[in-house]
C-alpha cells in the first residue's frame, strides 16, 4: 500500500509539514496583507527563479553529474577517475597554479594602479574630468579578445612601444615584442581589470567623509599621512571588493587568451578538454572544481571581509 | 464619507507589539489627530486603516462594513504622505486624474473634476505640468488633490506638513483646515507636531508605546491632561495660544 | 625646514599616473581606428593612408583573398530593383543580444523590485545572487552543452546563455534606479486611488523608473553583442556572433584589416554610450 509510508509521520514532521502547507495555502489564497506581499514576492521572484533553474541550475548538475560518471559520453554509475586525473595529474596542478598567479598577480597589480586613478579622479579638480572618466569607463565595454588586440597594437611585433624602443636602441622589433608572451599577457589582464577596478573605487571614493582628512590637514599631517590614516581606512572596503571583484575576472578571463596562447589556465584548459577529443567527463570535472571554488570564494570575501558586493 | 471603528486593533511584529488594543471611533466629517512621539504605533495604526497592514487581533470598519480583510485597493481611502508620492510619469492633471481612471470614470469628466480640485486649491494653472517642475508646497496640493478626486471614505494624512518651512507650513495650514471642514472630509491626521495636531483636528488622541493614552478636544488634552505622559508630551514646548478651533 | 616629499610630488606623481593609465587604455583605441584606414602597418606608425579598402573588405563589400573572414550579407528586402541588404553577422548579433535583453527584462526587473521594494526572509541572499554573475561564460558553455546538446549552438540557446550571463547588470541598473524612487509611498499611493497591485506595477513603478530600465538594457545588449566566452563554446555552425566574427580577424587577418574589424566594434560601443548617456547614465555606477 503506498499509504503506507505516508502514515505516521513524526510529530515535528507533521507540524513542518503544516506549516508549509500555510505558507503555500497562503500564496495561492491570501487573506492578510502580509499573505498578499509574499505572494507578490513569489511572483516578482519566480521568472528569475526559472531562468536561473532552466539556464544555470540544472545544467551545472548536469555537469557535475557527467564528471562523476562511470562512462565517458552517458551519465551513468559513479566514478571519481576524472576528479583524480585533476588532483594527481601534475599537469593540472600547473594550469591552476598558473591561472592563480595570473589571476592573483594581476589583480594587485590592477587594483594597485586603479587607487591612484581613483584618486585622482575623485579628489583632484582636473580639467575635462568628465572626458577621463568616460575614456577608463570605456574598456569596460570590450571583450577579452579585443583587450588582447590592443596589447598587440602596444607591445606586438607592429606595436607603438614596440618600435619605438626599437628605434631608440637599434634592435629587431621582433626581438622586443612582448605581447605573445606570459608579460604581454598579464599586461592584456590588467587592460580588462583597471577599469573595473576604478569604477568600484570611484563610488568607494565618493563617500569619503572629507571633514576627517582636512582636519588631518590641518593638524599638520602630510598628504601622505593623510591618505595612509584617514583616507586609506575609509576605502578599504572598496580596496577589498575590488580585489575579490578582479580576481574572479581574472580568473573567468578566456577570450584574452584565445588570441595570446602564451600561458596555460584552467579555462583554456576546458575548452581544450573538448576540442580534443571531446573529453566532457574532464571538462565537467574542471567546470565543477572552478564552480565551486570561486563560489566558496566569492561566498568568503562577502562573510568575512568588509568587501562591497560588485559585478 | 464614512464613521471609522477601530475595535481592539492590536499588530504584532514578531516579539515587538507596535499597536497594542487600541479602540477609536472617527465620526462623519470629523478630523481626529494621532499625535505621539515617533515609534509610538500612530503610523502603524493609520497603515491599518489604509489596508497596508492587516491587524494581529481586532477589526477595523468602515460604517457598518468589516473591513479588516479588504485589500486597500478596494477600501476608497485617500493618504497623503510628507514625501508627496506623486507620479512623475504623469502630468499634474494626469497625477488627479489617476484615481477616476482606475475607477472607470470617463475621460471629459476625469478631466473637469481634476481641474476643478486643482482650481480649489489655488494651482489650476499647473494642470499641464511635470509634478517635478513644482515647489514643494505645490506637489503637497497635487497630493491632496489627489487623494480627495477619489471622494474618499476617509482621508489619511501622514505628517503631509514636515519637511515644509515655517512661513509655507502656516499657510498651508490654514487653507487645508478650511478646505477639510468644507468639503466635511472624515479624516485621520498623524503628526509628532502637538501645534499642528491642536490647530487642524476636532479631537486629538494621544499615543505612547501603541496605546491610546487619551482622546478628547485639544482643549481637554492641553488642559486636563488624563496622564503624566500626555502632560509632558503635550505640554513640552506649548504652542503659542489662542487655539482656532473649540 | 624640509618639506615631506609627499606634499612637493604627491600629487604630480598621482596624476600623472592617471594620465599614464588613460594614455594606456586609449592610446591602442586611437591608433586601431586610424591604422583600420591604412594600407600598411609596419614600423611605429601605420602608412599608405587614406583607403577604404579594410573596411570594405571586413564588411564584405569587396572581393579578396580570405573574404570567407568578412560579413555574409543577408538581403533585408527588395524593392523595385533596389535591394536593401544588412551585414548578417551584424543583423544575427543584433538579434541574439535583443532576445537576450528581452529576457533580461522580463526577469530582472521584477527581481529588482521585490529586492529594492520588500523584506522578506532570505532576501539578502535573492540579492546577492541577483547581482552575482556566478557563472562564467565558458563554464555555462560547457554545462549547456552537456545540458542541452542540441539547443546549445543555436540561435535559442545562444539567446537563453545570454540573458542569464547578462542578467546581474540589467537587475544591478534596476535597483538603483527603483532604490533612488520611493517605492513605498509610490505603490501605497498608487493602490490607496484603487490600482490594483499589477496595474500599480505596470501604470506606476515601471513606467518612472524608465530611465534606469532602458540604460540597464542598453548595457546588457552592449555586453551580449560582445559576449566571446560563451559563444565560443558552444558555437557550432551558421552564421558567427558578432564575437567570434572579430576573433577570426584578429586572429587570421591582416593587421589593418584586423584593426577595420576592431574599429567596427568600436563605433556600435560609442553609438550605444552615446544612446546611454542620453537616457540619463546611471547603469555603470556600481551603487547609483
């Protein structure tokens, strides 16, 4: 008899039962204003809900379900094979560890640049302000592969720099050309990420409380004292989420380096596991582990640092 | 217009009681002002009559009609808000209109009955403007206009004068006050401010920690004072004497 | 008395790295745009100007070796003779980002609202996913094609992968645009006249928070135009996204005719910002 299972349910799990019957009786049949506005809730959650279920929820499964699959092509079985070429392999070891210090390096790197730009930009009265910040907004708009296609313009064989050493010190530009290499790559990441990183630093910028670093002024603390004890505290929650904010870029980074193939990631790593051989159980391994990594991370800085949420 | 009840009306948000029992009767064409210090329940009880909060315990009527279930849509309640709430999408006449549309009213009528109140109170020829064009004082018309195109059962004013200056606030005052009593609105006036609640409300209850501490005319709170705390409230920072109306 | 170097240099330092980073960032803008009108580029500066010959070999309009790289064209309609005829790369991008957008519409901005407008129990973590782009590109590339083998290259699923990569940016110019309205005292007017609450979202809430709408789509559409990762991924056949249609230049083409394609890009990027600023720039601030 099926009724069966259903007979005795414990005391608790009657009333938790209970008591999600109301909550549903009370979005499909509200009586109070309260039963109401959650079913307006519901209802201005639920198409977001079934974008996130239908694009993002169930095919991630789908990948974790693959990965841990017993057959190459068909979800079936249980198997951690492929998580153990992944953390056994010394192969893989070294595309995580590149794209970490690719994605670390130029993280710093960009948002060691973008406080000064912030700065400036905020605090300092400079002619056509409104011009400079729409020229390092601009970026923000391309894509990776067109990122790349500037540092060729800079750094590669044709490049500006590039030539103009080369005319200065009377070598080959080709012997000078960086762009095709690990530094033209990490000079591509930063072209992506200063002006992100700008852009949350310039809102953090602009709740500065400016009474505390005249008063800092006016008690005789230099412009560098002012910005290391009064400024600097105040922006470190935007320091913060723009790091958190550059690394995850970083790491998601892809088109950059389809055009630049200098360096070997995790995310080109994927897209190889398919091009060669179609190897989805490894792919889906790779897509799992990087999920759940910058999920965890992303999740950490929001917990346990004063960092703002950005994009 | 409509006598309002409150029978016991109580409102529960988790462990704190914002409204704890209180009964009011509001009576046709009658003002009556909730004053008490902020936090004291007052706009809570007002959003109770509005329909915005569905009471714990209690019940809220409307003449002789429970209406503690209806949804606020369906209540014919005017509000006026300090922040005036005026739809900037629409025109000012757009803004007066609105509630004559959502009421099926034709469009010649909508229009000459929202002319007629904007005319009434003395901004007629803004009819055609961007609310955000207009000074405060102007947009707190258009919000009164608003709620009374409605021919509502009751009028809620939620401190509709802070935030206005003084000079401003005295006239507004003074016009408001005659306009209510003409058109003999029924109406529930919260205020923190004891000038504004004696000067405007034919009765005055007095709330602290979401019970009514008393109710009477402005003369008997000012003068017979039913608790300490109304006589402190009440009598912390007197406003300057004569009263207009008792 | 020795004056702190910080008080003699501090500023000058500051900004002239400002000035060294928008030269950095611009500089290679400028010069692809002016070496997409040479006929060659080697040495520091690119020569033989002035010729239209890159841009029309990009868009398709001259035959030439390699012209498999440039645009198909896709005739719009005919009339009389005339044939009106568009870039189909262009056309097909401009398509996919518009379904993406339209998506994004329907899903962000009621999300946005309830958000900006309600408490409710696990609200901030609605919020945080909402503005989170947690999955990226070539991740969901992969899940979409494990997924969804047949519907992933195609126009359909290109369109479903846009609009949730593009999602957190439409919901991010919502909310601040719906945060800076008083939502509240709008939707409690708005009902109190007798609007029911959807007509009060429709007539009321949606049409004056406009500007932050139309900027937040004008984003996402700029964004799914441009999106590689994804693309890239699970892209099988047909006509290119616009994406791909440039990382074959870059990739494959003369270094002039890469900088045409580039610039192409460049122009729907400053067309559409100048669209954005019209409507009152408020969706690239992160706070608003």
């Amino acid at each position: 008899m099926l009724g069966e299972y259903t007979d005795r349910p414990g005391p608790r799990l009657r009333a938790s039962a209970v008591r999600v019957v109301a909550v549903f009786g009370s979005v499909l049949n509200p009586v109070t204003e309260r039963d109401r506005r959650r079913r307006r809730v519901v209802a201005l959650c639920a198409p977001f809900a079934i974008l996130v279920a239908i694009a993002g929820a169930y095919p991630l499964l789908e990948v974790v379900r693959i990965s841990v699959s017993a057959e190459q092509y068909r979800s079936v079985g249980f198997s951690l094979a492929a998580y153990e070429t992944l953390f056994t392999d010394p192969y893989y070891r070294e595309v995580a560890f590149n794209s970490l210090w690719l994605a670390g390096g130029t993280a710093l790197a960009s948002v060691g640049v973008a406080v000064p730009v912030a700065h400036a930009l905020e605090k300092y009265d400079l002619p056509g302000e409104d011009v400079l910040v729409t020229l390092v907004s601009f970026p923000i708009s391309l894509p990776g592969i067109v990122a790349a296609f500037m540092i060729l313009v800079l750094l590669g064989n044709n490049g500006l720099v590039t030539n103009l050493f080369a005319m200065l010190t009377g070598r080959a530009a080709t012997d000078l050309a960086i762009a095709v290499s690990a530094s033209g790559l990490f000079v591509a990441f930063c072209y992506s990420m200063i002006p992100r990183a700008t852009l949350i630093l310039r809102g953090t910028y602009s709740e500065v409380d400016h009474a505390a670093e005249e008063a800092a002024q006016s008690l005789g603390a230099t412009p560098w004292q002012t910005f290391r004890h009064v400024t600097f505290p105040q922006i470190r929650p935007g320091i913060t989420g723009a790091l958190i904010l550059t690394f995850r870029t970083g790491l998601a980074i892809f088109g950059t380096l389809i055009v630049i193939q200098t360096v070997l990631v995790w995310t080109l790593q994927i897209s190889r596991e398919l091009a060669t051989g179609y190897n989805i159980q490894v792919a889906g391994a790779m897509a799992t582990v990087y999920f759940l990594f910058t999920f965890a991370f992303t999740a950490f800085g929001l917990r346990y640092t004063d960092a703002e949420v950005g994009l | 217009m409509a006598r309002i009840t409150l029978d016991s009306v109580r409102k529960r948000y988790g462990e704190t009681m914002a409204v704890d029992g209180v009964s009011l009767t509001v009576d046709d064409g009658e003002i009556v002002g909730m004053l008490g210090p902020s936090g004291c329940g007052k706009t809570t009880t007002l959003r109770t009559v509005a329909g915005f909060e569905t009471p714990t315990a209690g019940t809220v009527s409307f003449d002789e009609r429970d209406v503690t279930h209806v949804p606020p849509e369906n209540r014919n309640v005017g509000l006026v808000f300090q922040e005036y709430a005026l739809f900037d999408n629409m025109t000012v006449r757009g803004n007066v209109a609105f509630g004559l549309k959502m009421r099926g009213v034709g469009k010649s009528e909508r229009r000459a009955r929202a002319d007629e109140l904007l005319d009434m109170l003395g901004i007629g020829e803004m009819a055609d403007r961007d609310p955000t064009t207009l000074s405060g004082g102007q947009q707190q018309r258009v919000g009164l206009a608003r709620a009374l195109a409605i021919e509502p059962s009751v009028l809620l004013l939620d401190e509709p004068m802070t935030g206005l200056d003084a000079k401003l606030k005295a006239r507004l005052r003074d016009e408001v006050g005659d306009l209510l009593t003409e058109l003999d609105v029924t109406g529930l006036y919260v205020t923190h401010d004891q000038e504004e609640a004696m000067l405007m409300c034919d009765r005055i209850a007095v709330m602290n920690e979401g019970r009514i501490e008393q109710v009477g005319t402005p003369r008997e709170v000012y003068e017979s004072p039913a608790t300490e705390f109304v006589s402190e409230f009440v009598a912390l920072d007197a406003p300057d004497l004569p009263f207009v109306r008792w | 008395m020795t004056v702190a170097p910080s008080r003699r240099f501090g500023r000058e330092l500051v900004t002239v790295i400002l000035f060294l980073t928008v030269a950095f960032l611009i500089a290679p803008v400028l010069l692809t745009f002016v070496g997409s009108f040479a006929g060659e580029w080697s040495g520091v500066f690119p020569s033989e100007f002035v010729t239209l010959r890159n841009w029309r070999e990009v868009l398709g309009l001259a035959e030439t070796i390699g012209s498999q790289r440039s645009m198909g064209w896709d005739s719009l309609l005919s009339v009389g003779g005339y044939t009106l005829a568009v870039p189909s790369e262009l056309l097909f991008s401009i398509g996919l980002a518009l379904g993406g957008v339209f998506i994004n519409l329907v899903v962000g901005v009621p999300i946005a609202y309830a958000v900006a407008r309600y408490d409710f129990r696990w609200d901030e973590w609605v919020s945080a996913i909402s503005v989170l782009p947690l999955v990226p590109g070539v991740i969901l590339g992969v899940a979409f094609l494990r997924a969804y083998p047949d519907l992933s290259g195609t126009s359909f699923g290109l369109i479903v992968g846009y609009s949730l990569l593009k999602a957190p940016f439409m919901v991010m110019a919502v909310r601040s645009e719906f945060e800076s309205m008083p939502l509240q005292r709008l939707e409690e007017s708005a009902r109190s006249l007798g609007a029911s609450w959807p007509r009060t979202f429709f007539t009321v809430i949606v049409p004056n928070a406009r500007s932050g709408i139309v900027s937040g789509a004008i984003i996402c559409w700029t964004l799914a135009a441009a999106e590689f990762n994804f693309s890239y991924i699970v892209w099988a056949k047909g006509t290119q996204p616009l994406a791909l249609f440039l990382q074959r230049h870059i990739s494959n083409s003369s270094f002039t005719r890469a900088a045409a394609a580039v610039s192409m890009f460049f122009c729907i990027i400053v067309a559409v910002t100048v669209l954005l600023q019209q409507v009152g720039s408020r969706g690239f601030d992160p706070r608003g």
